[in-house]
C-alpha cells in the first residue's frame, strides 16, 4: 500500500525551502527600498521644499537658460560619447570573435586593463597627457602641425577622450556578446549563396548584432549622463555639465532645493530614454525579408 501523505521531515523541508527563497528574494529588494528608492523619494521631498514655494525650484530651472543650456550640453556630450564608443567598440568586438588562444587572452586583458584603475587615475593622465608639456602636444609641435603648444587640455575634445577611454570596455562587451550569439551557418550560408563579405556583413551580420550595439549605445549613453570627475577635470567651466552643476548648488550656492531639481529633471529624462530604448529592442527585426 502507498502512502497517502507527505513522508515525515518532508513538509519542514519545504517549508525551509520556501523560507530560503524568500530571504534571497527579500533581500535584494529591501537593498533597493532602502539604498535607491528611499533616497530618491528623500530627493524629490527636497525639490519641492523651497522656501519660494513647493515649484519654486522648478520653476527657477524652467525660467533660467543656464539650466537648458548645461542640460543640453550634458545630453549632447553623452550622445557623442556613446556614438564614438559605438564605432570603436564595434570593430574591437568583431576582431574579438576572431581571435583564438594567446591572442584572444592578450586582446581581453588590454580591454580589461582600463576597469582595474579608477576613474580619478585614467582622467589625471589624460592631464598629463594633453598638457602644453604634455608628449601629445610635444608631437604635435614636432610634426609642424603647429606654430605654438596646443590648447588641448579644457577643451571638449578633452572631455571626449576621457570618457570615451572610461566607457569603451562597457560598449565592447554588449556587442561581444550580440556577435558570439549570431549562428555561425547564417554568415556561411549567406557566402554560399555567393553573397559578397561586405552583402553578407550588412544583410546578415549588421542587423543580428543591432541589439548589442543598441544596448552598448544605450548604456554608454546613460552612465555618461552622470559624469562629474571626468568633465570637470578635462573641459572645465565651458564643458560643465548637470552633475557639476548639482555639485555647485550645493557647495556654493547651498541651495538643496535647486540641486534636488536639477537631479529629479535628470533621473526623469533618464528613465524616459531607457522606456524609449526598450520599446526600440523589444520591436527591433533583426533581419527583414
């Protein structure tokens, strides 16, 4: 005769069962209640606090154009970044998969090499770099493309290499990965069918691998947003951008309420480009008949 019922010890160890997966679940999210959202509710409390009125911050930012200009500067600053992270990645991605052995570790190390340095360290020795001193500007002399040293240091060219230097290896990666992904027997039957290497990379290879490079731009794009060491140390007060700006109205101005603002128009800007991106991945076709 079988039993009927659960054998003894069996129902505690289910329960127990149950009782591990919610820790592991709860934990994460209390992490996040209390680590992300409770600081940003703190934050947008903040803006609202104003002793001009609850939109006075608000409404400082809607009527002073320094504001739209540095956010515009910020967002123009992080497209470009993410478009010139894009086309470096890309082909650094697609030599990757390539590569075999020795080779392919060597390739990975020095991709990797640029993450084991904080960011503080990278963008002082783009200082030393682009100094009038500098050996990029020695060169630059010593070619004869100048009369003088170059101005390169606080420029916006500056800020480019920086954050780009910074922001490489987490656009080559998304596109690494959307590229060992794709089938290897498309790309032949594509030359098969005698498709030239160029058809075959534009018709086959481009459109599977738009989800990676989407991602990458997408990231790079958003991270980029909030950068603070790298603009202020390379470009300068011409090359500010929301993240200085939230510091000097705390710092200077110790206007909490405005820096709030600033941060919560930011976050909501944020949030609105990664729903668009999203929606663009989810109906992206890789290849259309």
């Amino acid at each position: 005769m079988g039993s009927s019922g659960p054998r003894p010890g069996q129902g505690n160890s289910q329960q127990a069962s149950r009782l591990g997966w919610a820790l592991l679940t709860l934990t994460p999210i209390v992490f996040l209640i209390l680590l992300f959202v409770v600081p940003i509710i703190h934050m947008g409390m903040l803006s609202f606090a104003d002793s001009r009125g609850p939109l006075g911050a608000y409404q400082e930012l809607w009527e002073d154009k320094v504001y739209w200009f540095v956010l515009l500067r910020t967002f123009k600053t992080a497209f470009f970044v993410a478009v010139l992270c894009v086309l470096i990645a890309y082909p650094t991605a697609y030599v990757l998969t390539r590569l075999t052995g020795t080779l392919r570790q060597i390739a990975f190390w020095c991709v990797l090499f640029p993450l084991w340095m904080s960011a503080l360290t990278r963008t002082f020795s783009w200082m030393l770099l682009l100094d009038r001193s500098g050996p990029v500007s020695v060169v630059i002399q010593a070619l004869g493309l100048t009369d003088g040293a170059p101005q390169l240091l606080y420029t916006t060219l500056a800020v480019y290499l920086g954050m780009v230097h910074v922001m490489l290896p987490f656009a080559i990666f998304p596109i690494y990965a959307s590229m060992l992904g794709i089938d290897p027997r498309l790309i032949q039957a594509s030359e098969g069918l005698g498709a030239s290497p160029w058809r075959t990379f534009w018709r086959v290879q481009l459109p599977l691998s738009l989800p990676g490079v989407m991602s990458a731009g997408t990231l790079v794009f958003l991270v980029s947003l909030g950068f603070f060491v790298t603009p202020a140390m390379l470009g300068g007060l011409e090359n500010s951008t929301l993240a200085s700006l939230i510091e000097m109205l705390i710092h200077e101005r110790l206007s909490t309420s405005t820096a709030s603002a600033v941060a919560m128009v930011l976050l909501v800007v944020t949030l609105l480009v990664v729903m668009l991106c999203s929606r663009m991945l989810r109906g992206a076709n890789p290849i259309k008949s």
